[in-house]
C-alpha cells in the first residue's frame, strides 16, 4: 500500500526531530470491541505492529475479568508475545495485578488515575485520594523491582459530569504519581474536547509545577475532529511521545461519549509529512489495520486506511 511517494516531505520549525509512538490498539482498542477477539489472533494483532515497526506496544491489562471481559486472556497473550522485541507494557489496576505481570516477566506497567472525581468514582469506585493511595504501593513494588511504570491520566481536559477541569487539578495528580516514582505521564483527553490553546495551556502549568517535557505523552481521542490539531500543539511544546490506536480503534467502557482514539496510520501520515521520523512502516502498518478490521467485520474509521486502502484496489 503506498500513496505514489505521498505525502511530500515538508519540515515545520521547532518541531521534535522523532517522535515514539505508544501504541495502545491492542489493549485500550480491541478491550473495547463487541467482537471477542481469539487470543492468537490478538498475538498475530501483536506481532504484525511490531513487524510495522511500533517499538511500544501496550499489549493488555491486568486487571479483574468481570471488569473487562475482552482483556480476560492477559496471562496467555502476554505468554505469546513477550519474546518479541519491542517494548510491551501493560496495565495493572492494582497490587494483584501487578503480581500477575510480574510473574510473566512483564518490564513495564503502566497504572490508570484520573484527574476528576467522578471518573475516579465510576472507573475505580474510589475517590480521587483514595485511587492514588491504591497506586503509590504498586509503583513502589514495580519500581523496586527494576520496572519502568507509566502512569496515565484521564480527563484532563474535560470530564461527562463536571465539565471543565481546572488545570492546577490535573497538575496536582501528575504531581503526585511522579512523586510516587511514575516514569513517564500520559495525559488523557478521555472524551476528546481538549482544542490546541487548552493543550498548551495544560502544559505551561506542568512547566512550572516542574513536570518535565520528556516525562510527558499525550493521549488524544478524536470526538470532535481535534486528536490531530492537539497533537501537533503538544509538538511545539516539544513532546516526543503520542499514545495512538492503529485503525482508530477504541474508546473508553466508562466515558460513553468517549470516541475513537487517535488513528496510529493518521499520525504517521502527519508526522512523516512533517519530516518526523517514526520508525514505522505505514504500508505494513496499514495493511495490519485492514487485516484486523477485516477480523472486526466492520471497516477501520482511520481515514488514513481508508484512503490507502482504497487506492490499492
């Protein structure tokens, strides 16, 4: 699959030079498909990105079946794709989940907070205090067995039921898992309101809070069409990791105006057009999105894989 030389290679000013993509289509996309996706076939999901050239994989989580059922083969998957030579973090709710990716060699975990209490009420049933005293023993743990642990954040810049998040609020939680040892931030647009201002505003107090730059992703969905636009305002800022799905899969179970993330194949089309280099393939990374949508009975919403797609039939 290729566009004919496409897109034409024009570098922006002040821009990273390279930029690692976190690839979460495995774990934050297909746990949120009606689908029940076989185990080996999420392994193939697995192995065909890192084939793409995505080094960072998040390849599943950890946590309870009960509370998400289409993540219920972590043990097995993590078992089938561990050997691969990428980085395959996953996420752990909790201290028995951290057992669980520990036991199967697992060298990163990433744990989930929210910068809201309502979202930290309906996604952990905890408080806001309370869900980050539940995290600070499981980065302890990680971290003193040599594990890189990175800590997301959810609604930073909207949430369902309070609307707009105050900013000195999300810098309080990204604060506190630093202190806690996190090793890296990825900072959630859960419901994809965030516009470019919002995200450079969001970053200037992560500035002075002494958040570093190079300890910070972001994680855009694409609800009202601004996962892009975002994106390249955290560029500026001089972020070099962004969190996307390949295909635009997923979403979020406990944000139902959640949409899609972020597509992997329409970033890279960006970022390739904008001289920033990858390490991806967006032919093979393409034609992996096609195979799995193919495996979804249903066609990816990345308009990336649409276009390429179309163009080689």
């Amino acid at each position: 699959m290729s566009a004919d030389g496409l897109p034409m290679v024009v570098p922006a000013r002040d821009l990273p030079a390279r930029v690692r993509i976190h690839e979460v289509g495995a774990r934050d996309g297909l746990q949120n498909e009606e689908t029940v996706v076989p185990t080996e076939v999420k392994a193939e999901f697995v192995r065909r990105l890192a084939d793409a050239g995505l080094t960072t994989i998040e390849a599943t989580s950890f946590v309870h079946p009960e509370w998400v059922p289409r993540l219920a083969d972590a043990e097995q998957l993590f078992s089938l794709v561990r050997d691969l030579d990428v980085a395959l973090p996953v996420l752990v709710p909790n201290e028995r989940g951290l057992e669980r990716a520990l036991a199967l060699g697992a060298e990163r975990v990433a744990v989930f907070a929210s910068a809201t209490e309502s979202f930290a009420k309906a996604n952990l049933n905890r408080t806001l205090d309370e869900s980050l005293a539940v995290f600070e023993p499981v980065v302890r743990r990680a971290k003193d067995e040599g594990v890189h642990v990175r800590g997301y954040v959810s609604m930073c810049f909207g949430d369902p039921w309070e609307g707009a998040v105050p900013l000195h609020q999300v810098a309080r939680v990204c604060t506190a898992l630093r202190d806690m040892g996190c090793d890296e931030l990825s900072l959630g647009d859960t419901i994809g309101v965030a516009t470019p201002g919002h995200v450079h505003a969001l970053l200037d107090v992560l500035d002075e809070e002494g958040v570093p730059t190079n300890e910070i992703g972001v994680h855009f969905h694409d609800t009202y069409g601004q996962a892009l636009v975002n994106t390249y305002a955290a560029l500026e800022h001089g972020v070099t990791t962004v969190d996307a799905s390949a295909g635009g899969l997923g979403g979020c179970p406990y944000a139902k105006s959640a949409t899609g993330n972020l597509a992997t194949e329409d970033l890279v089309w960006m970022l390739h057009g904008l001289g920033i280099e990858t390490g991806v393939d967006l032919g093979r990374l393409t034609a992996t999105s096609v195979w799995m949508a193919d495996r979804l009975g249903r066609p990816s919403p990345s308009r990336t894989v649409r276009a390429l797609s179309h163009k080689d039939q």
